[in-house]
C-alpha cells in the first residue's frame, strides 16, 4: 500500500514471484469512469472507492481459494480503507512504501503509459493516514532489497 507511483505494483508481482505466490494489480479493477477522473486529474472520492474495494476483496477471496499467498497493490490510503479491507480478509497485512513526496514524484513524471498523473500526486499524499500497524519500508531502496526486507517480516 502507499501513494501512486510508490512502487507498489513492483513490489507486490516481486513477493508473488519469490513466494510462488498470486499477484493482483488493483488498478486492473478500476472501473473507466475512475481511470477517466484519475487521467484528467481529478482525484477519486471516497464513493469512487468503495466499489472499487469490494472487488478487491472477491478478487483475493477467488485467489486465495488456491491455496497460495495472495499479494495485491493498491493504494488504501485511508484507516477506514484499510479496515474494510481487513474486515472482510481476516489475516490480511500490509507493506506499506514509505517515501517522500520528492522521491516519489521524480519517479512518476519519468513514467510512462499510466492514467495516474504525477499532477494528483499531492492529493495522495493529502488523503494518506500512514498506518501504525504494517510493515513499513523505505522506497528509496532498490526494489531487490524492498523485497528482502518484506520477506524477511511476512
């Protein structure tokens, strides 16, 4: 979890790979009207959202009936989020990519190909409640180390 352009969709498919494991791109279940608002640089609300997470959920749900480690990126920026999540996937943790605002937009003006703005950046960063109870990792390290670290605490 943490803001757009963190690095979470790196992270999440690298931990899959390394624990043989299932990957969900969250961004995949955005529906268009949300990927629409996000490109024009609108931030999503929190009625944008709720939808969008209880996809999530039954996504996981279906995933995890395989028997295998379930990884998901998304940005739950939010405690409310992240407990809606947490309600409905009982044993979910979350890594959470901490970096600063400068860090993290230099990384995503370079970017290309994605709906997400750096321009929105700055609401990401205005909506996040970091969180007191995940792992908590520094983007600033190279992804080869964000992973070991990561599995080293899950």
């Amino acid at each position: 979890m943490g803001v757009a352009g963190c690095g979470k969709s790196t992270i999440a498919r690298a931990l899959a790979g390394a624990t043989g494991g299932f990957f969900i791109e969250g961004d995949d279940f955005h529906p268009a009207t949300n990927k629409e608002k996000m490109a024009a640089g609108i931030p999503l609300t929190d009625a944008d959202r709720w939808p969008w997470f209880d996809r999530l959920i039954q996504e996981v749900l279906v995933a995890a009936t395989r028997g295998k480690p379930v990884f998901l990126s998304c940005s739950a920026l939010k405690k409310s989020y992240r407990d809606h999540l947490v309600a409905a996937l009982p044993g979910l943790r979350f890594v959470y990519l901490q970096g600063s605002f400068e860090v993290i937009h230099d990384r995503m003006k370079s970017r290309t190909g994605h709906f997400m703005p750096a321009a929105l950046l700055e609401s990401q960063f205005a909506t996040l409640e970091e969180p007191g109870n995940a792992i908590t990792l520094d983007v600033s390290l190279p992804p080869d180390q964000i992973v070991d670290r990561a599995l080293g605490l899950i």
